[in-house]
C-alpha cells in the first residue's frame, strides 16, 4: 500500500502521522521500529509509522507455543496472531521480523504468574512482561536496529515538558493502559511512542479499514494473554501441581473452621464467589490467604479495608510533583487520594496511606501512583495495614 494513501487516510481524521511520533528530524531521514502483536491497535501503530514516511520494521516477539495458540481468540504475539502481523507488514510494504522469545516469557512472566499464586498472592502478568519481553528485549532489538523510536499500540500518551517526556493516561478512559506500564523508566520513555494515545478505539478501528487492515475487527485480546477460556487455575496446576492440594477455609476472626477448599490458587483477596460455605448470617470475602499452612482465611467486607500499603521494587517516572497524589491498585479501580512516605523509586521500599479505607488491596497487585492523569510511578504491594477495630 502507498504512502500517499496512507496519509489520505490518516488526514482523513485530522492526524497528521509524523507529529505522532515525535521524530528527531525529517521523517524520510527516521527509521521506527513498531512492536506488533498481530491486532488491530499496533496495526495501525504501524499503518501511521509508515505514512509518516519514514522507514519503518516491525518486529512480533513470538511468546508462547505456536501451535497451542493457532486458532485461539484473544491471544497475541502467537498462532494466528503472528499471520496477522505478516499479512498488515505486507499490506503496508515494511520489513516484518518474528523473534523466538517463548523461554523468556516462560520463566520472566508464566511461571513467575504460577509461583505468586503458590504463594497466596494476586500477580500482574502484563506489567512483568512490559518489564520484560515487551520492552527490555524490544528496546535491545530497535536500538541494534539503528531506530529512532520503539513505537507501540498501548492506550497512553508520552506528553513533552521542558523536563522531558511525561507518562499520562489515554484520553480515552475506557482504554487506558498506564495501569500497566508503571514501571517504564526514564530512559526507556525518552525511546517509546504512544501515538494512539489520544484516539478513542472506535477511530482506531476505522483508520485499519481505511487502510484496508485484514484485522480491522478483529476482537482485542484478553488481559492474560496465556490463560485459554480464563482458566488461569489450570495453568498454575499444570506448572506446580502442588497448589491444587486442598486445605481449610476458616473465618479470619474467630478462627473457626467453616469449610475446605481444593487448592489456594482458586481464590484472591476479595473474592465472595466459589467458596461453597453456606449457613453465615452475612456474605463472607476472601480476607487473606495463608500459603504456608494452605488455609483461606474469610470474613466480612468490613474485614477487607485497609488504610496503607506498603510497596517494594518501586518505580518512579520524573520528578515527584508538588501536588495531591491518587493511586490505584487494581487495573479498573478509579484512582484514590493517597498518601506517600518514603523514596519512590529505585526499587526501594514506600508506603500509600489512603485519605478513605480501601477494599480488596491485595499482595502481589501494583498500586500505581498518580497526579492527575500524569503517571509518577508505583511499585508492587508487599503488605497492608488493616484499618483497625
């Protein structure tokens, strides 16, 4: 596909595809490299890379096994997702290169997943491979390439100040994805691009069509891109078939044995559905998971708020602001006002004290730190502090 078409297509939405990448000279002078996982968003990422004029490649990190992916709705960077990214390379007449990188994301995100379940926690499998796979490896890859920029289909913006770039939240709320990219580091933001920051999905969608994109409707992935049909449980079984062994439910006030249940991995703090204990005068949660002695420990909501977490391997975006501070702690939570106390950043150790007690804040989730739609940071969540009484 030319160029020329490319462009009209992109004008067609007021977007001028050059601008979106922030590029250091001359387009026709700029190589981009564009992470493409095979769906519709870093399809376009690449369609407007390549309008903008310069030279562009994409590169696919093909993650896990191909041919347990062929087919699989939902997936990315495997299967019929690896076609998808070819045929667009194709239709748009860049390079397109695929890298093996399935032991990596094996040991870096799939069984490090297994093990934080194991260990009664609720990990994050996105943001560990952004730590990772998506971005380390990608970063080595374009920069031995000779780009310029590592461009990529998340819903963020990279939004330029007088003290450098800045992280902010998509425009459109209902797509943002800086949840999961609080790790990104200076040096790393100072190479990436974001341009579909501030497009809603819908424009998106009509952009692929009118670059005649083969995946233009095709579905977004799911958030565990490796759990088939969302049974995350038979995968962690699979890898470390001791987190299957059953154990008791008890009420984490009393102590009382209510129950048992057939493996800790089937329950996350804050869960009120599977636990199969009837005959409580009030709906009981999953409080705390006790590893070690395999024991789910249950209560009221009540039990469930807390006024602090503390954060470990933290990462801080810029300068901390002089300004009110919010967090979230779970991907779809609105942010809360919070309090930090410590050095964010560096991976040392902070704690976020919430202005109001907070529900279902769980052990091995990121609490990701905020002023206003600027990113400042996060790290994972270690502990909590219950409100007390």
């Amino acid at each position: 596909m030319d160029t020329k078409t490319l462009a009209t297509a992109s004008s067609d939405f007021g977007l001028d595809a050059a601008s979106l990448f922030d590029l250091p000279r001359a387009a026709s002078d700029c190589r981009i490299v564009v992470a493409m996982s095979g769906g519709v968003d870093s399809s376009v990422v690449a369609a407007l890379a390549a309008a903008s004029g310069a030279e562009v490649i994409g590169i696919t990190l093909q993650l896990y096994d191909y041919g347990a992916a062929t087919g699989r709705k939902g997936a990315c960077c495997a299967g019929d997702d690896i076609r998808d990214a070819r045929a667009v390379a194709d239709r748009l007449g860049i390079a397109h290169y695929v890298f093996d990188h399935e032991t990596a994301f094996r040991e870096e995100v799939v069984e490090q997943f297994a093990d934080e379940y194991l260990a009664g926690r609720t990990p994050v499998p996105c943001i560990r491979c952004n730590m990772g796979p998506k971005f380390t490896d990608l970063f080595r890859m374009a920069r031995e390439l000779g780009a310029d920029c590592l461009a990529t289909g998340h819903y963020v913006r990279r939004v330029m100040t007088p003290d450098g770039p800045q992280l902010h939240r998509a425009a459109d709320p209902t797509r943002d994805q800086s949840y999961f990219l609080y790790a990104t580091t200076d040096a790393q933001l100072d190479y990436l691009r974001f341009p579909l920051g501030g497009l809603p999905k819908t424009e998106v969608r009509e952009l692929a069509e009118k670059a005649g994109l083969r995946n233009a409707a095709k579905p977004d992935s799911q958030d565990i891109c490796f759990v088939p049909d969302g049974d995350y449980a038979k995968i962690v079984t699979k890898l470390r078939p001791e987190g299957a062994l059953g154990g008791d439910i008890v009420h984490a006030a009393t102590g009382e044995r209510l129950g048992t249940h057939k493996g800790i991995i089937h329950f996350t703090v804050g869960q009120r559905k599977g636990l199969e204990i009837g005959g409580q005068p009030e709906p009981l949660y999953v409080i705390g998971v006790d590893a070690a002695r395999r024991e789910v420990r249950v209560g009221p909501k009540r039990m469930l708020a807390v006024e602090a977490a503390h954060l470990i391997e933290t990462n801080r975006i810029g300068p901390l602001p002089d300004a009110p501070l919010t967090a979230k702690v779970r991907s779809l939570a609105k942010p809360v006002p919070v309090t930090l106390e410590g050095a964010l950043g560096d991976g040392a150790p902070a704690t976020i004290r919430f202005a109001a007690p907070e529900f279902g804040v769980a052990p091995g989730q990121a609490a990701v730190i905020y002023a206003g739609t600027r990113v400042i940071g996060g790290g994972w969540i270690d502990t909590t502090e219950k409100v007390a009484g």
